[in-house]
C-alpha cells in the first residue's frame, strides 16, 4: 500500500517479509509435519512405539539450520536499519516538539506548524524534543519510529520520495488524551514546499494591527496544543476549561490552604509559570509543566486578550 515511501521503506518491508515467510515457512511445514505423524503413527496403523536412540547427523541439522536462518533475519533486519543512524549533513533540520498532548514543528526560519511540512526527494532530520513526559513520534508510511524523552534531544532522519499526506502520531501511553496525539505528514513538490516555508505572513497578521483582539492569544494556545487539557466550551478536561474563566471567582488549594481567589492577569501568569501553585478545587496538582521558558510577559498579556474574548461570548 505504501510501497517505497521513504527511503527507509524497502529495506524494512523486506526484512519484514522475510521474517514473516520464514515463520509461515515453519508454521505450514510443522502444520503438516503434526498432522502426517498424527494419522502415520496411530495407535491402530503402529501399535508398538519404536525407540529412537539419539542421531548427531540430526542434531547438527536442526542446530545449523536454525543458526543460519536466524542470521539471515538478523541480516535483513540490520540492513533496513542501518541507514536510519547515518544522518546525512545536508538535511533539512526540524525541531519537533511533543507535549500532553500535542505535536508541533519548528523550522529553521522560526516558522511553526502543527502538521509537519516536508519537501519530497531531500533529506530531513528531526530533533525530538518532549516537553513533560516521553511520547513516540510514528510515521508508519514511512517506516519510523522513535521515543521522545523528556531532557534528551534524539534525532531521526528519512526521506520522502512521493509527495502526499501520511499519518503522523504519537505510539507512546502518555496519559488521557495520548489517542488524540495525531497529526500528519505533508509531503510537498520543492517549489511548493520552498513557498510555503518563505510565507510566514500567517503570523505576522495575527500579531499586527488588523488583526481581531485575542487572535494573537488564540494562537499561541493553539500552538501550545493548551486545548488539549483546557477546553474552549465548557467541557471538563484534565484541566478548568478557558470558557468564561476570566473575572471568575475560583476556590483553589495553596500549600495546602483553600482560599478563593479572582481569574486576573496575576492568576493567570502564575498557573502559567508555576501551574502547581493554585490548585483548583476538583483537579489534580502536577498535571501541567511550566510554560515560562517559552511564554514572555508579552505573550500572557496576549493570552489574557483572548480570555476576554471568550468570556463575552456567553
Ligand atoms: Cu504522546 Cu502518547
């Protein structure tokens, strides 16, 4: 179905498929075997067992045979991978990053986005970097997967050779919403994909005068994939939903104390940068990890924007 996708797609479906003829080779052949001895040795066709006193001309058979069948898949399966750890030096590098429970990508000219855009025929590398805990980034159309760990930048390299969209997602349990880690894999024409990588306009409207209040904010939530735990209409995830959060009056646990505290600027800078601060009645601490090495000041007060935003609507 995915014949030939990537670089890496011949040499793992051929390991594959010698793997798997060599076990349907022994699961039809011991089928049969069984099946022959069952009706050749019945008790009514061979009333009387014989007694088989050991034969080395059999015992070196089924130890070299199987030795030699293993090496073979050890073989196959060695030459598919191989490649995957020569990363070239030209390569197209990307910055893909995970978090509960969302992908995102970051290319060399600062562009992000939440599919993963990629040239056909030129080599891309890709940095895994996991935000909180370890993810899995899996790209079956194109053969590769590999962990993502919190404090560790992997890297993982192929080429596309058909342009297309394949499914990108995570294949590592990370919590409540890991079944709604997917994304895809754009593969464009070069041309197409050299304009779109130039065209960085998207960002500059949102953050420039035209643009609605709140849109900035919206965005950067967005990219931040907060929706995944904070909800927009009212639905309780794993954390309080952003519907009409602003102004409202909230019953939270500090060291242990509940007090009531007012959703303002201050509250939300610090459920940012220290989420385990405030605890919210009804929720659980240690859930989210701080966001104050990417969040500036300039950025909450953005956030705060499209809080407002979403407050006027009811
Ligand atoms: Cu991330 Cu599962």
């Amino acid at each position: 179905m995915y014949q030939g996708i990537s670089n890496y797609s011949e040499g793992v479906d051929t390991a594959f498929m010698v793997i798997l003829g060599i076990s349907f080779a022994f699961l039809i052949g011991l089928t049969v075997t069984m099946i022959y001895f069952v009706i050749r040795y019945n008790k009514k066709r061979h009333p009387k067992a014989t007694q088989i006193k050991g034969s080395t001309a059999l015992e070196i058979v089924w130890t070299v045979v199987p030795t030699i069948l293993v090496l073979v898949m050890f073989y196959f399966g060695w030459s598919g991978w191989r490649p995957m750890h020569d990363i070239p030096e030209d390569a197209m590098k990307v910055k893909s990053i995970a978090r509960m429970w969302k992908f995102s990508f970051e290319y060399e000219n600062g562009k992000t986005s939440e599919k993963l855009y990629i040239p056909k025929g030129e080599p891309v590398v890709l940095d895994l970097i996991s935000r909180d805990v370890i993810h899995s980034l899996y790209i079956p159309a194109f053969r590769v997967k590999e962990d993502m760990v919190p404090g560790r930048t992997k890297q993982m390299w192929f080429q596309a050779n058909k342009t297309g969209s394949f499914d990108l997602f995570c294949a590592e349990y990370c919590g409540l919403r890991h079944s709604y880690m997917t994304t895809t894999v754009e593969v464009l024409p070069q041309e197409e994909f050299k304009s779109w990588i130039a065209d960085t306009t998207g960002v500059a409207t949102a953050e420039g005068e035209e643009a609605k209040p709140g849109t900035a904010g919206k965005q950067i939530i967005e990219r931040l994939g907060c929706v995944s735990c904070h909800s927009l209409d009212g639905t309780k995830l794993v954390g309080p939903t952003f519907k009409n959060l602003w102004g409202k009056t909230e019953m939270v646990t500090t060291d242990g104390d509940e007090r009531q505290i007012t959703v303002d600027k201050e509250y939300i800078k610090r459920s940012i940068y220290q989420p385990n601060v405030d605890i919210v009645e009804g929720y659980r601490e240690g859930q989210m990890v701080s966001y104050k090495e990417e969040l500036s000041d300039a950025d909450i007060d953005a956030i705060v924007e499209f809080l407002k935003t979403i407050d006027e609507e009811e």
